[in-house]
C-alpha cells in the first residue's frame, strides 16, 4: 500500500518532532544516572555533567552500605501499595455499585453525602488527632493504608462507570437467581475491568508516591517506606542549609551531591523496568474500556 | 500462537505471584495493630496512679511504666541497641522503659506542631528557641514543672544556674529543662590560612584586612572565586557584626539595635549612613570579582569551593568551622585553614541562650514525674549521660579517664563500620559530664577560652516577637528586601546610590516604619520587665 506524500512528510516530521521531545524527556534522567557515577570532587568543581570523566561506584557502595535498610523499605512500599489498591479496588467497586443500582432508595442524598466531602476538610491537624489518639494507629502499616483506601473522588467515577452497563444484565441474572453479591462479582466486576484499571492506577501511583502520611505518623525505621526514605536523606541536607545547622553538632554532614543521585536511581529505577510491563496491561484496558463506550 | 499462549502464562504466574505477596502482606499487616493496640492500655493505666505518688516524699517507683519521647532529627543506625542498654539501666533503677522517637528532619517544624497541638501522649519532647519554644510555652503546650523539679529531679534542680532557669521561665512558670552548656556560637569566617602566608597577606584582624586578603587572593589567583558559591551569608553577618548591629529575637530581618550597649535605640538599618557606606564599599567587592555575579541564586555552599581549591572563605560559627576543619584535614590535608571569629570587631561575645536546647514536657504527658526522674539521671548520671549522647563504650568510643577526650570509634573498631554514635542529644547536654573528641580541631576549645573571658548576657534573644499586629508588613517587607536589598548588599546593581534611594523608598511603602514600632514596643517591654537600661 502507497501512502501519499503529504502524510509520509507528515509521518518524517512527526518522528522528528517526538524522537526530540522524549530526548529531552531522557535527559535529566540520564544527568542523574551520570551524576551517580561521578565523582564527588569533579561535581563540585565542574558540576554534572553527561559523561563523567572519574568514573566511580563510591555512591553506590555507600547507598548499599546498609542493603537491608533499603531492601526493608521495598518491602514496606509494595506491600501497602498491592494491599492499599486491592482493598480499596474492592471497597471503591462495591460502594460505586450500590450507589449506582435504582433500586437504592437513598443513593442520590449518600452519594451527595460522599461528594460533600471532597468540599470541605478537617484540616491537618483535625486529621492527625483522629489517626494517631482516636484510632490509635500511630506507628502502624494501616496509618499509611487506611487514609487513602477510599476516595471520594474514585467512587464518584466508578459509580458513573457502573452505570454504563446495561440495568437489564443486573435484572436477567436476578431472574436466574443471582444474589445481590454473586451479581456483583460474576457480573459488574469482570465487566467494569476497564474501570477498575483506571482506578486501581490512580490508587497504586498515590500508595507509591506517598510519603507525607509516613512522614507523619510513622516513628521507628524499619517500617518506612521507600519514598519517605528517599525524601528523607534529602530532607536533612536541606535543613544543614538552614540556620539551625548553627545549633547542630559539627559532625552532622550533608549527604553528597552523587549519593542523592545513587539514592534516586536506587529508589526509582526497578519501577522505570517495570513500568512498560504493567502498562501494557493498563493501555489494554483503557482501549478495550473505549471501544465500548 | 505458542508465544502468545507463553505469554499470557507469564502474566497468569505474575498475577498469582502478586496475589500471593499481598495475601502474605496482609496478614502481617494485621499483626501490628493489635500489638500496638496491647501496649497502650499499660500506659493510661499507670498514669491514674502516678499523681498519688507526688504524695511521698521519695517517689514512688513501684509501677512500671513505659515512657514517650521525642528528640528532633534521625536515629543513628545503632540507637536501637543504644536504647535497649539504656532501657535495661533504666528498669533496674527506675522501674521504667523508654520508648525514643525521632521526628526525622523531613517537616520536622509541622511534625513538632503537631505532636504539640495534638495531645499526643509525649512525656517529654525536645525544646528549643529555635524550635519556638516560647512561642509553645505561651500556648500552653508545656507542662509548668516548677513544683515537679525539687522533687522528682533534684539534682538538675540544683545544678542548674538561676539565670538558666529565668531564661526558661514564662511568667512564673517553668515549662522546659534548659541544657546546662554555655555555648557561643557567634558568626565568623573560615579561611585558607596557606595561602594567606603564601602571598604574605596581613593577619585577620578587622574589615580591612579582610578586604585586603580576599583582594590578594583574587590578585594572585584570578581562577579562584574567593567566596565561591552564596555568599549571602559571609556579607551580611559581617555587616551586621562590623557595625555591631544586633538583631533581636533571634532574626529581626531589617530592624536592629545599633549597639549592645544601647538596646533601645533601634533603628532599620537600611536608613543608616553605615548602610551607605557599606552598600558602596560591596559594590567595590563584586566588581573587583570577590564573589560571582549569579552568587545570589548559586545553591553551592562556599565550603564546598575551598574543597575542590577554588575559594578561600566560608562563613561558619566556631562550631561548624571546627567541623569544616577536621573534614577537611582528613579530604584535603595539604590546605591550611584559619578562623576568624567576628565577635573581635567590638571584642565581646555573647553565649547562646540556655534554651537554644532543652527538653520539655507536653502537657498531656502520662507520667511526667517518672519522665523528670529519668532525664535527672540521663543529665547527671555520667553513665547514663554518656551512653546517650556518645554510645556503647568500646565500639563508638572510648574514654581516656582524663575527663576530657574521648576517642571515636573505639580501638579495634573499623571507622567505616562503626560510625560516630550522634543523635540530637542536645536537649540534657550538662557541661561537666561532656566530652570531645580527641585529635579533633584545638581552635575551638581556645575560641571558647576567648569568649568566656568577655562573655556578655545574651539580652537581645529573648524578646519574644510572633509579628501578629504586623503580619501583612512582615511579608511586604521581606519582598522588597529579597527584591531590592539583597542585590544591593552585594553589589550586584549599576549604580548604589539610586539603587539604595528605591530600596529605601519601596520599604517606607511595604510599612517598614510600622514594623519598627512593634519590634521597638516589644523590646521596650522586654528590657523594662528584665530591669535593662
């Protein structure tokens, strides 16, 4: 098949176009590997650089220094985030659904009720005092898992998701003899996968991300997640840069300039391998979920 | 098709794979709650009986209980054992445990905020002015331990000065142990001594002299930026200790008093013919190339230039610089460094308030006698004492027994295994029971030598200002500061005398003149109460 040559030009400048874009998409992340495998004088002398002239594994000997710590803190992550978005896929799912069946008599005032949330908020504090005195979960994995587990926001879209499949799939399994729950999950949820894909990225991405609740309520070391250890190492460079470094003995010392580098590509690069792998699998879904509108 | 069949195989395996680690999570997960949920009973339980026991002239020990504290900052990755040794010590003596926390220094200020305002149960906390202390105390967040002291920690009741304690005093309270631990930290500048004799350049002494020892640096080594990187810092303190401008409560941004010797004559500085003069004599430094032109947003430290050879000056306090050196004694033996402190403009220094860290007692503590009674013997116990703030003798150190000098880490330790055991153990600092390390900067001992021989009381710290009348001045102020007066202070503008005429024009609109009312208004009050002419 011949195509035309105004979308062969069109095709030509396309690439260019993109190939340059994701080139420079690539680049900081290059400066930072680079960077992590410079050593620390030459940064200081002649800052980063893409091809480092003293190639070396000192910040990375010094990241590993302590494996366990790191490893520990993979461990935390993946657990609260397979835990955190599968419980809350459920939870989210099952709520949209209910809201979404006619036959619930108060569905518009609950879901009104969840909505209202999203306007207003206690606040921090309001938040921290119920967490840590009123259900006790300071130090705890359910600190982290609990508080993001359902979101306002999540149900709103699954429950208009749910409302795209047609009511009389609901009402011919009804006639077969279906209870509400066998409906539920021989029926809604195999065909909402779309959605729960969506959703259960947005949930995973925020379980990984987070770092502010662990920040908060988590107090003895091994139970920290990765990106607040990560968050952590550059957090106490910067308060050296305050004036309470004035007040701080001598020998507290910023972490270096490579060893921020090492921790970022410690930190993020299993996830950069792993992302086309579990994307593919999104991609899929988002398209299978459009074709069927 | 076998390869798609492979295929979907895989993604069957990893999706079992995941479900099983999840399942395997969960259940772990469930454990915690109930051991935690199990913990806390025991504590509330202890705390009904605690206030029988204030009765008894000797306390009563006989619950055990399990205490809550929090210490700013990151563990050492040995405090775990570290604690554990001291737990055993502390229930043989005092029937207690005490479980340490560490606020991490990631939002350390609203970590704080919230353990304060949330009635966590703490039963002591480090405090500090510059962690707002007062601020808090006024609040009432702190427990008033003026009645507890005599009786639950005698001896820090009575080694602790008089002028200590009124430093912590709000009112008639008492809401904080102070630190017992004269520390100066003035601000100062460290140099290249080598180079200094090198291109035989005059002793440190005053402006001049520094004026002509970065110019000969400069002269005789055009490559190197003498303050290479910010350096914010090194002109502005230097400003401000040149003309012996004291700040008050801590940081007052631009109103100052204009001596030690008259603090209520206040003034903003930048409408000072010293500020004239000054601004025009910066803009000769930045053209004769002392520091860059980008130096403002430059993140680098100026420190890190006299590493790789391209500075010679760094603005440090006596402390920090005699960590810079022995840093650098170890990275880079062939540079020889200087300090110079600038408490030698006006020949006086003045030593950091007592509460620049101490340890405080929330208010909705469980058990704050037994809390008392464990940081009387951390403070004075030197067992105690220095288990906590220095680790297990014979792995992080070793003592020499002549009461002075330790050696970290200990013999036979490998200093890259066992690192320097160093927690924010600031707060139960008590000079007599300290240590330092041997082999490590002598300049400081003498600095301090220096300083307690023309010590002068620390008037100007105290104040306590929170800013609220002039909140929307405040903000206005410190733009017109970053946008016009930080340039001009170093010399980054065409010409200094318009320069100076705007700046001074956006100040008087941004109401700077309201500002100085209100900081005048709270020192007045301030020195009348403490009797200071």
């Amino acid at each position: 098949m011949k195509t035309e040559r105004s979308t062969q030009v069109f095709n030509v400048a396309g690439y260019l176009i993109l190939t340059l874009i994701s080139l420079l998409c690539l680049l900081p992340f290059l400066l930072i590997i680079s960077g992590s495998f410079t050593a620390e004088t030459e940064i200081l002398a002649d800052g980063f650089k893409l091809i480092p002239n003293d190639f070396t594994l000192l910040a990375y000997k010094a990241v590993f220094s302590e494996p366990g710590q790191i490893l520990k803190a993979y461990q935390v992550t993946i657990l609260i985030t397979l835990c955190g978005t599968l419980v809350g896929l459920f939870l989210t799912s099952m709520t949209g659904y209910v809201l979404s069946r006619k036959d619930f008599l108060y569905r518009n005032q609950l879901s009104f009720f969840i909505y209202f949330t999203t306007l207003f908020s206690g606040g921090l504090i309001p938040w921290y005092i119920l967490i840590v005195r009123y259900l006790d979960l300071k130090d705890s994995y359910l600190s982290l898992v609990l508080p993001a587990l359902v979101g306002a926001w999540n149900i709103i879209l699954m429950k208009n998701f749910i409302k795209s499949i047609p009511e009389s799939i609901v009402e011919s399994a009804k006639i077969d003899g279906a209870g509400d729950f066998t409906i539920y999950r021989k029926l809604i949820l195999p065909l909402s996968t779309p959605g729960l894909a969506t959703i259960g990225l947005f949930m995973a991405l925020a379980y990984w991300n987070d770092w502010f609740s662990a920040n908060l309520f988590i107090t003895s070391g091994d139970k920290y997640p990765l990106q607040f250890l990560l968050y952590k190492i550059l957090a106490s460079a910067a308060v050296l840069k305050t004036n309470i470094a004035g007040n701080l003995s001598a020998d507290m010392k910023p972490p270096a300039e490579t060893l921020k580098m090492a921790a970022a590509v410690v930190v993020t690069g299993p996830i950069i391998f792993l992302y086309p792998f579990v994307q593919r699998f999104f991609v899929k879904g988002l398209t299978i979920g459009a074709i069927k509108g | 098709m076998a390869q798609t069949k492979r295929k979907k195989a895989g993604i069957g395996m990893l999706a079992a794979l995941l479900l099983a680690t999840t399942l395997a999570g969960c259940s772990k997960d469930n454990n915690k709650p109930s051991a935690s949920g199990s913990a806390s009973p025991n504590a509330s339980a202890s705390g009904n009986t605690s206030p029988a026991a204030s009765e008894a002239n000797k306390p009563d020990i006989s619950k055990k209980v399990t205490l809550n504290w929090y210490l700013l900052g990151d563990a050492h990755k040995d405090t775990e054992k570290v604690v554990a040794e001291w737990n055993k010590m502390l229930e043989q003596d005092l029937n207690t445990t005490v479980k340490l926390n560490f606020t991490s220094w990631t939002d350390w200020q609203t970590k704080y905020n919230l353990l304060l305002t949330s009635g966590e149960k703490i039963d002591m906390i480090f405090a500090s002015s510059w962690a707002d202390y007062y601020k808090f105390a006024k609040k009432g967040a702190f427990m008033d331990l003026k009645d507890l002291l005599p009786t639950y920690a005698p001896e820090t009741w009575n080694t602790v000065p008089k002028q200590d304690w009124d430093d912590v005093s709000v009112g008639e309270s008492i809401f904080a142990v102070p630190s017992t631990f004269p520390e100066y930290t003035p601000d100062g500048i460290v140099y290249r001594e080598d180079w200094r004799q090198q291109l035989n350049l005059p002793e440190i002494t005053d402006l001049n002299s520094i004026e002509a020892y970065l110019d000969g640096v400069k002269k005789a080594k055009p490559k190197v930026i003498p303050i290479n990187g910010k350096a914010w810092n090194e002109q502005f303190y230097l400003f401000l200790s040149n003309f012996d401008f004291k700040q008050i409560g801590g940081d007052s941004g631009l109103i100052v008093a204009k001596s030690y010797d008259t603090p209520r004559d206040i003034v903003a500085y930048p409408f000072t013919q010293e500020f004239e003069d000054w601004v025009k004599r910066m803009k000769t430094w930045a053209q004769k190339g002392f520091w860059s032109s980008n130096t403002l947003s430059d993140q680098q430290e100026a420190g890190d230039g006299i590493k790789t050879g391209n500075g010679a000056v760094y603005w440090r306090n006596p402390a920090g610089a005699g960590g810079f050196i022995n840093d650098l004694k170890k990275s880079n033996p062939d540079i020889q460094l200087g300090y110079f402190p600038f408490t030698r403009f006006h020949n006086y220094a003045t030593p950091n308030l007592s509460i620049n860290n101490g340890m405080a007692i929330p208010k909705s503590a469980a058990n704050p006698e037994r809390s008392l009674m464990v940081l009387d013997k951390l403070r004075n116990d030197p067992k105690y004492f220095n288990l906590m703030t220095y680790g297990i003798a014979g792995l992080h150190y070793d003592d020499l027994g002549d009461g002075k000098h330790i050696v970290v880490p200990a013999k036979g330790q490998d200093p890259k295994v066992v690192t320097k055991y160093d927690i924010a153990s600031w707060g139960w600092r008590y000079e007599p029971n300290m240590r330092s390390e041997e082999g490590g900067w002598d300049g400081l001992d003498k600095l301090n030598e220096e300083f307690k021989a023309e010590s002068k009381p620390n008037i100007f710290a105290p104040v306590l200002m929170d800013y609220q009348e002039v909140k929307t001045q405040v903000t206005a102020v410190n733009q017109v500061f970053q946008q016009y007066g930080q340039p001009l202070m170093m010399g980054l503008v065409s010409d200094p005398e318009k320069a100076l005429a705007t700046y001074r024009e956006k100040l008087k609109k941004a109401g700077i003149d309201e500002l100085l009312a209100y900081v005048q208004k709270q020192t007045n009050a301030y020195l009348d109460e403490k009797g200071i002419q």
